[in-house]
C-alpha cells in the first residue's frame, strides 16, 4: 500500500469536504473505535475518506508529478530538473564494493531525494546540477526520517535533456540563507553559515543492511519490519551546537551528512562506537570551524525547540563571498 502521511490525508478530506480538522479527528477516532482498535490511525483515515467520497490519490501511473510520488511505488516515472548534487561515496559489501550516490530532484510540484545504486552511480558525472531528468523505473522508499527518496537500481534508467521535455518552474530550488534567529519550523532548503561552538559524541544504532529501516526489539533480539530477523548493520548520527551570532542550534547529521562533516570513512567512524576515547581528536579539530549547512528546520516536540537537520555541509567556505551574501539577507531583512 501507498503510504500517505496522516496530516495529508487530513488535509485532502478537509479540502475535499469541507469539514473541520477536529471534526475528521473524531470522525477517524470513532472508526478506530469501532473496528475495536484492529487499525492504524492512517487506515481509518483512509476508510473515512472513502466514506466521504474523497480521491486521496491522484495520478499514479504515467508521468507523475513529484508531489504524486508515494512511499512503496514500484517502476516510477517522473521529470524533473536537478538542482542539488550531493558526493558519491563507496562503501563494503559482501560481494565486493558498492557505490552510492545522491541528488535532489525538482519541478512546479515538489522535490524529492534521489539515490543511485551501483552501477547507477556510475553515471552520476553524465549530468549537471540544472539538467533536466527523465526517470524511468524507480522505487520509492522513506529514510530514517520518515521522508520519502526516489532509488535507482540496475533496473531503471535515466535520460539525460531529453529532447522535447523542459522544467520551467522548479519548486523548492532555491536554497534561502537565514540567520538562526529567524528560523522557523518546517522551513526547508535553508542555508546557515556558522561557528561550530560544541560537539557531541556519535551516537549509533541497529539498522536493517538491507532496507536501511531501524531494527526494533522483538522476541528473539532485534528484527527488522521488513525483513524479520537478520544480522544488523549500523547507521549513526551526530549533533553540534552551531552558532551565527544572532544565536545558536543544535543541528544534527545522519550518516551521509556525518561523513561529510568529519571527512571519514565508515570504517573511520564506526571505530568511535567501541572507543570513544579516540573521537577526542576529531572533536577538537571541528571546534572553531566555520561551515555552511544546507538542510531543514525541525520542531523537537519533547523539547519544545527548533533545531537543525543537516542535508549537506561545506567547511571553511570562502569568507568573501559569504559575507556578500550576509549582507543580501540583511538589506531584504530591511526592506
């Protein structure tokens, strides 16, 4: 089944019916109830939609729009312009050595992270941030943090400009420098450039080395939702204190994103697990560093805060060309 967050299925039998969103919450409540707890809240959602003879989904084959894209689609079709490119980087398999490498894709409808697999990746350096993809035969997942990605494996392909396409209008391709003091939840595509004023130790944990999906306690260990009992692989994060001047953020990194900022391997890093002591020196190297982070805002609820989630991180940018850009936020701040 396609999965459609809750809040958008709300918010489609709200636009569709006109009834409020404390209305709908008591309408999915009730038919929780009376199907005696045996469905998610999502799947009462979906029955109460259909009760009211709302479309939650558009179009879902063809061409799609990227907004139309759902997690668990199978053989994707979708064009878009690519505004973001991120490092491809290797990593060990057990048959040998797997690449990985990723981009965001965009139109007038939205954007969405896309990943290339293997032999993929291979034609990461065909294009160039501004080309216009057509992608054939994708799938789609969500990451550890409930967002959806675009994958290619060695079933699906790529064309490059094709001939007679054009992207006019991108959604979400401008990346907006903010300062932390007037950042706002959910904001995206934000820039933050600032001082690294702490930093906190890795933190890792059990993920499933096939899907990538966190492996949860079961009877017998750790199993993954998916794919049941299987040895573990793990993923790993950290958090740092950034600040601009007009005041501070805790601003995490997921695996990708760790690598970039610390500038090391898997194997570098997942020796920090079983010694901790040895992260010392990595700790007091990043202290002081100014660096640009590229990525989302994000309201903690069990604190009540804003922080920072990293997508993509460059150290030590040129401070000429930075402090132009400061001073761009600051006239359309006046204006």
């Amino acid at each position: 089944m396609f999965k459609l967050p809750l809040p958008d299925i709300i918010q489609k039998i709200k636009i569709g019916s006109g009834i409020s969103d404390e209305d709908i919450n008591q309408k999915i409540d009730v038919k929780m109830q009376q199907l005696s707890g045996l469905i998610s809240k999502e799947g009462a959602a979906h029955i109460v939609a259909n009760e009211l003879g709302i479309k939650l989904f558009e179009q879902t084959s063809g061409i799609l729009k990227i907004k139309n894209i759902l997690a668990g689609m199978r053989s994707v079709e979708t064009v878009g312009k690519v505004f973001k490119k991120y490092e491809m980087r290797e990593f060990t398999k057990n048959d040998g050595i797997g690449k990985v490498a990723s981009f965001m894709l965009a139109d007038e409808s939205g954007s969405i992270r896309t990943v290339m697999w293997n032999d993929q990746a291979n034609l990461f350096s065909n294009f160039n941030e501004g080309d216009v993809l057509k992608v054939e035969s994708a799938y789609v997942k969500e990451n550890n943090m409930g967002r959806k990605e675009l994958h290619l494996n060695d079933r699906s392909k790529i064309v490059i400009n094709p001939i007679g396409i054009e992207v006019k209008t991108v959604s979400g391709s401008i990346i907006q420098r903010k300062f932390i003091k007037d950042l706002m939840s959910e904001d995206t595509n934000i820039e933050l450039l600032g001082t690294i004023v702490q930093i906190f130790e890795p933190k890792f944990y059990e993920v499933c080395p096939q899907c990538s999906k966190r492996m949860k306690p079961a009877e017998s260990g750790l199993a993954c939702p998916i794919h049941g009992n299987i040895d573990p692989d793990y993923g790993y994060l950290m958090n740092i204190v950034l600040d601009d001047g007009t005041g501070t953020m805790r601003t995490v990194f997921f695996k990708d994103q760790l690598h970039q900022l610390l500038n090391k391997s898997k194997i570098e890093i997942m020796h920090f697990k079983d010694n901790p002591a040895d992260f010392e020196p990595a700790k007091h190297e990043l202290l002081g560093h100014i660096v640009k982070i590229n990525g989302r805002a994000s309201l903690n609820t069990m604190f009540d805060r804003i922080e920072f989630v990293g997508q993509s991180v460059e150290m030590d940018p040129n401070p000429d060309e930075e402090i132009a850009k400061l001073d761009k936020v600051v006239e359309e701040i006046v204006q």
